[in-house]
C-alpha cells in the first residue's frame, strides 16, 4: 500500500490510535512509550503488516526537524531556570564538550574496527553522540521514582541543549566526508558562528517575544500558543538562514519565554506539551516507517559492538572527563553515565548523509537506526534499577512539592493570605502579568465586589480587590505584600 492525499489522513488516525493505546499499556513493562510507536510504525511498513511503502528521506526529515523544534521549545518552556542556574555549568559542559568526547571517541573506535574512513567514523559518532531525556522521565514516573540532588536538573539541561552541538557536528563531518581534502580544524569557524549566533539570536527572539506575547491583545485566548508557534520557527529559520545553529535558538528562546511573566502562559505551556506528544508519536511512526527491517539484520553484529562501546565506555568517559571539574559523588556520574540514552535525534540526524549522498549514508543510518533501539531497551529499561542499585533514586512520596501542589492538595505547609489592594497601591491599574509576581507564590482568586473572578496573565488589578494568595514559604508571601503596600 502506497501513501496518498486520499489515505494518508484514514492511515494517519488509525496508526495514532493503537500508538496511543500501546503508550498506556508501556509503563507496566517498563519499556519508554515512544519505542511501541517506532515498533508500530515498522509492523505499519512495508515489510510488516501493513504493507505501506515510504521511503523517502527529504519527507522524514522535514518530519523529524517540525517535530524537534516543539519537542525542544516545549522542553524550554518547561525549564525553571532558578533549578538549573547551580547546575549551568555541569549541563553546558556535559551538552558541548561532552558530546565532541562521545562522537570522536566513537568515530575513532568505528574507524579502528571496520573499512569506515576516519571521517565516515567520526559522522557516525556524531550522529549517535546526543542524549534524549523524555524516554528517561517517562520511565521513572511510571515507577514513581524521583532522583537525588541536582541529577534531574542536570539530566534536563544536557537533554534540551545537546541537540544542537551533535548536529552541527553531523553537519560538518558530512561535509569533510564528501570533501576529504578539508582540514578538520576548519569545523572550528563554522562552529563558533553557529553558537554565537544561534545563542544571540535565540535570546532576542525570546525578549521580542515577550514583549509581544504580552501587548498584541488577541481576541482568543486560543491564538497565544498559535502566536507562540509562530515565534518558534521564526526563531529557527531566521536563524538557520543567516548562519546560526537553529536549533539551539528554539532552545534558547523558548527558556527565555518559560522563565517570564506571559499572558496566558498556563494555555501556551499546556499547548506545547501536547504538541510535544504528537510530535514524538508522528516522529517515531514515521521513522519506523522509513524503516526496511531486512536491512537492520545485516548490521545487527557491527550494530551491537558499536553500541555496546557507546554505553560502557564513550559514554562514561565523557561524563566523568566532563564532570571531574566540579564537586560531584562518583554514584551521582554512574547513573548519568548511563543515562545517555540514543532515541529519535540520532535517526533524524542519519537522514542528512542519505539525502547528501553520502557513499556509506544507507548503511549508517541502518547502524545507527539499531544502536538506538538497542540503547533504549537495555539502558531504558534497566534504569530504574540501576538508579536503586546506585543509592540514587528517591520514593515519590519525599519529592519536592510545587506551589501548585500545595495548593492542590491543601498541605499544612503552605502560606496562605488574603491581600486587598488599596487605592493607592502601585499594582493598581497593572496587569498580573506586569506585577513581576513571585514564581513561588499564585494568585489563587480574586474577590471583586463579592464576584469571584479566576486571574489570568491579562487581569487588571483594581482597587479594593480582595488577592487570595497562596505560597510555598513566608518569603515569597512578604515579597508580594511589599509589592502590593511598596510607597504606600
């Protein structure tokens, strides 16, 4: 069965439907939803029950670079940067440095162990050398297991922004393999342009965005994520067609975003998440799709080598070379060590040689196709055991409670006050939004003229309205009244 404008959305629904099923059940078996979707999507294939012919990398890439971008700007969104800003060193450090350790040490190993030029080695270990946190989390809420310290954090920086060195990495040995007269050390301009610009870039699309997010005044509260989505590949295409890396801008300017006071941010937030799932369940459907099993097999030995050398010893190698830097338990580096799980990016990335016609570019993506696969299952489905092993996981009773969940669940902990506003408070005539509120204090509700009113990011503060303002400590909660009683 081929694809067309006819089926395509009859075949589309049906196969996002068992995916969804098949992600209900996943949990009890300890094996990441997004796995049944690459497996349902290769039963869908040609060479599996459904029969259906794609084999078309220009398409699948386009797929897996839309579906990227909202994976990478709902990520950002999701981000606290208060959480993150102890740890910024360590993720950085772990997201660039580490993944130029990963991709060379395994490029250097392909090339010692098989026909592969130094090049084609090193752009197979580029394209292998990123790690994608979401199958990890995805697993450790479906055992309820939290982890200690600043691991977490960590796990969720290198994840959001390790994306963009691996592929500027696929993107430049992809170039020194078509062309084996360049020198490797001439990546190094390309790469400084693509941060400084991806980075800048990324961060003033967040600033513009936030100005305007907050004074366009849309009729519909339903517009804001859709204005949100524009932002989002502005903020890429901008910056892949003046040079930069495009992916790190999402990344960048989607943190700005989820760290500032927005209207509607709940809605946009929500939004994106939801995106996020679809996006990863078209992704890996397609990808299993572009998939021909009976070309897996031929590699499996070479695969299997391959991607047992990543998890055991290029993996930890750059995370213990990385983090010998900072003050860190030996037990806290084992288990990010072995949390470099390889999912969907690496399989996007191997469609860049196929469509540059790389001379090994099938075979390459065959391998990664399956290191991935198999560094899912094993790393995947272990991790919970090896976080235990390790003394490192946390029960999910003991886990930090947010304000919202204190709110929620009316614990004995959590500061309450009622706040009414006097007509000469400086918040008067002020959006909440433009309050610049405490992140770990909610307005909860407002009285206004014995009416209840829900707040939202666009409410304008009146005189006598009555704030009824929930916090997670005493701090936050004084922060707000002098906010509120400031000059007064």
């Amino acid at each position: 069965m081929s694809l067309t404008t006819e089926n395509i959305l009859l075949i589309g629904s049906i196969l996002l439907f068992i995916s969804i099923l098949a992600g209900k059940t996943s949990y009890r078996f300890g094996v990441p939803a997004l796995v049944l979707f690459l497996a349902i999507g290769m039963l869908a294939g040609y060479e599996g029950i459904g029969r259906i012919y794609f084999d078309d990398p220009k398409t699948a890439q386009l797929i897996g670079i839309i579906a990227l971008n909202f994976i990478l700007f709902s990520g950002g969104l999701d981000t606290n940067w208060q959480t993150v800003r102890p740890i910024l060193w360590h993720g950085f450090t772990l997201s660039t440095a580490g993944v130029v350790i990963t991709a060379v040490s395994v490029g250097y190993f392909i090339y010692l162990i098989t026909d592969f030029t130094i090049y084609e080695g090193l752009l197979l270990g580029a394209i292998v050398s990123s790690t994608d946190a979401a199958a990890v989390f995805s697993i450790l809420r479906s055992k309820n297991l939290a982890l200690k310290g600043k691991l977490r954090p960590t796990l969720e920086l290198e994840a959001g922004s390790n994306d963009p060195m691996a592929y500027f990495l696929t993107i430049a040995f992809t170039g020194l393999v078509l062309n084996q007269d360049a020198k490797i050390i001439s990546i190094i301009p390309l790469l400084l342009k693509q941060i400084i610009i991806g980075g800048l870039f990324g961060y003033l699309t967040g600033k513009l965005g936030k100005i305007i997010i907050n004074n366009i005044k849309l009729a519909y509260e339903g517009l804001y994520p859709v204005l949100a989505i524009a932002l989002m590949f502005f903020s890429f295409s901008a910056t892949d067609f003046i040079g930069g890396n495009g992916f790190l801008s999402v990344y960048i300017t989607a943190l700005y975003l989820g760290n500032q006071h927005l209207i509607h941010k709940r809605t946009i937030i929500q939004t994106f998440d939801g995106f996020a799932w679809l996006m990863q369940i078209v992704l890996f459907l397609t990808l299993g799709l572009l998939v021909f099993p009976s070309q897996i097999v031929p590699v499996i030995g070479i695969g299997l080598i391959i991607s047992v050398f990543l998890m055991i010893v290029a993996r930890p190698v750059s995370v213990f070379l990385c983090l010998s830097f900072f003050k860190m338990n030996n037990r806290y580096r084992w288990l990010i060590s072995w949390v470099g799980l390889r999912v969907a990016v690496p399989i996007v990335f191997a469609t860049y040689p196929l469509l540059a016609g790389v001379e090994k570019s099938q075979m390459i993506f065959n391998i990664v196709f399956f290191i991935s696969l198999t560094s899912v299952l094993i790393q995947g489905t272990t991790l919970p055991t090896v976080a235990k092993w390790l003394h490192v996981a946390l029960p999910a009773r003991v886990r930090p409670k947010s304000p919202v969940e204190v709110l929620l669940n009316g614990d004995e902990k959590s500061e309450f006050a009622q706040i009414t506003i006097p007509d000469n408070s400086p918040v008067v005539g002020k959006r909440i939004v433009d309050m610049k509120f405490p992140k770990k204090a909610i307005i909860a509700m407002i009285n206004r003229d014995n009416k209840f009113i829900t707040p939202e990011g666009s409410t304008v503060i009146q005189e006598n309205d009555v704030l009824m303002v929930f916090s997670e400590d005493n701090d936050s909660l004084e922060q707000v009244k002098k906010l509120v009683f400031k000059s007064i």
